[in-house]
C-alpha cells in the first residue's frame, strides 16, 4: 500500500490536546494509494478530524461528509448517494510493536493499539474503512413528488414483465367438507 503524505499524523510532535485536521478524499486519492473502489465512482469526500492526544491514548473523531455514485438496486442506472456520518476510535499506545499486534487481534474494532515507537500515524485506513461504513445499505432512486419511482422507466418495465404470475389462492381444506358429519 503507498502512503500519502498528508494523511500522516506526527503525534510525537504534537502538544497534548485537541488538534483538527481536514481532508478531501476523491477517486484519484483511491487510486493512487491503491484502494479499490469497484461499488462506487465519483466520490467526493471530506472529512473532518479531530485529535485529542493524551499522554497514553488518542481520541479520533471522524465526521464523514460528501457525495458518490452508486449503482441502484432495482434499476442499474447510477444514483448520487450523500455521505454523512461520524466515526469514534480510540488510540492507545504500547511499549513494542509485538504487545500492539497482540493488543489488537483481542481487542475491540473502536480501538487499536501502536507502539510508543511510531512516531506517526497514516489515518487514511481509517477514513477508507469509514467512507465506506458511510454509504446507506439500500441504493434506490427516491420516489417523485407524486409517489412514483424515479429509477429508470425501461428497466422497471423489464422487471413487471418478469414478475411471477400470482398463483390462484387455492384452499387447501377444499375436498374435505364432505367429510366433516
């Protein structure tokens, strides 16, 4: 994985207390630091960071904003999807490199373990991890004003053509009235 420069933290060199940092994040950034993004195109990202550092943990706060385009769900065609979210995690710091391995296979997703020897942080797996947490599970194109579907007119007409026809509703009891005496 490459590394940009911008997204590196050098917390050793930060005085204790809240530090806000702000990031764009877009397909070339992807890209070029090697992340794949096949579900999704045209994103538009900013984040805003902060960062409390402590004397033995890190506090991190990601508010998650922006926008990207993603398939729709029912009719294929892309939907511009708004990003907005806020993330927690906790860093905590170790004496080696191998009790922050240990640390961070045991402990919980919000919060990771490093080594006091880092003397920097790359926050970017982070801001990738939560972009995607950020996107709505379900990808439709939203009604109009007068409650009908906005997705494309073609594709929901193939669809209504291939629904299964209903079946009759058949009564299963049916037959068995003339053993009832």
């Amino acid at each position: 994985m490459r590394h940009h420069r911008e997204f590196q933290i050098a917390w050793l060199g930060l005085k204790e207390g809240v530090h806000d940092f702000q990031y764009e994040v877009d397909d070339k950034v992807l890209d070029d630091l090697g992340f794949e993004h096949p579900d999704f195109e045209n994103l538009k990202a900013k984040i805003d960071l902060k960062f409390e550092k402590n004397s033995s943990f890190f506090q991190l706060h990601f508010d998650i904003g922006g926008s990207l385009d993603i398939p729709c769900d029912r009719c294929g065609d892309n939907l511009s999807v708004k990003l907005w979210d806020e993330f927690d995690l906790i860093v905590k710091l170790t004496e080696s490199e191998e009790e922050a391995e240990r640390q961070n296979e045991q402990e919980e997703a919000d919060v990771v373990f490093i080594s006091r020897g880092e003397t920097v942080t790359d926050v970017f797996t982070w801001i990738y991890e939560f972009i995607v947490l950020s996107i709505p599970i379900q990808h439709i194109h939203p009604d109009d004003s007068e409650g009908k579907s906005t997705c494309n007119p073609e594709a929901l007409r193939l669809l209504e053509q291939m629904k299964a026809p209903a079946q009759e509703n058949k009564n299963i009891w049916e037959g068995l009235d003339k053993f009832k005496n």
